[in-house]
C-alpha cells in the first residue's frame, strides 16, 4: 500500500498554473491499489484520500482501464465488405478498410 501511495507521489506534477498531471505509473499505480482496497471491501472515497487523488479522477482512471477497445460486432450483410467502417470508443471513424485493413486496425490497436 505504502509503495502506491509513493509511486502516486511522485508521479504527480503540478504546473504553474496549479493544474496537476499524473504519470501513467502513477495512474497504474492508482488504480491498483484502488482495485485492492475495493477487495477488502473498502470505498473508492477511502483509496482517494489515501492517494491524494480527486475521488472523480480516480472513478474515471478506473472506468478507462476498464473500457475495452474494441467491441465485437455482428456483420449483418457480409456481401458487400468492401466498405467497412470502424468506429472507436472515442468517436473516431475509419471507413473504407477491406477486411486485411481491419484485422491489421484491431492488431496495432490491441
């Protein structure tokens, strides 16, 4: 618990304007520890005030871990795959792939 709490530290970076940023260690970091405290049965309030981390920050750290990239889908016309559109969880559309050009989207993607 101690080295999360640490690597959280020192992974923080404050900049002028007050603004604070986390490393992805630290944000790696977080997130486990919140994941063992959630075991224990404690609280995502608890495992944020022992990090030093904005409850909702944590909240959203955890829930990006958690969202997977790409979801399966059901082709419902498989005649015409010339004109396959991938949309990402962001919102980004990549249109145009032949089936190649989705199967290498999903491997440098994963």
């Amino acid at each position: 618990m101690r080295s999360a709490i640490r690597l959280v530290a020192a992974g923080r970076e404050e900049s002028r304007g007050g603004r604070v940023r986390f490393d992805g260690g630290a944000k790696r970091a977080a997130v486990q520890h919140a994941e063992r405290v959630l075991e224990r049965g404690g609280s995502l309030k608890e495992a944020s005030r022992a990090l030093g981390v904005a409850y909702e920050t944590l909240r959203r750290w955890r829930a990006v871990r958690r969202r997977p990239l790409v979801r399966a889908v059901e082709v419902a016309d498989a005649h015409d795959v010339s004109r396959l559109v991938v949309v990402l969880p962001g919102g980004v559309r990549v249109e145009g792939l032949d089936v190649a050009g989705v199967a290498e989207l999903a491997r440098r993607l994963s």
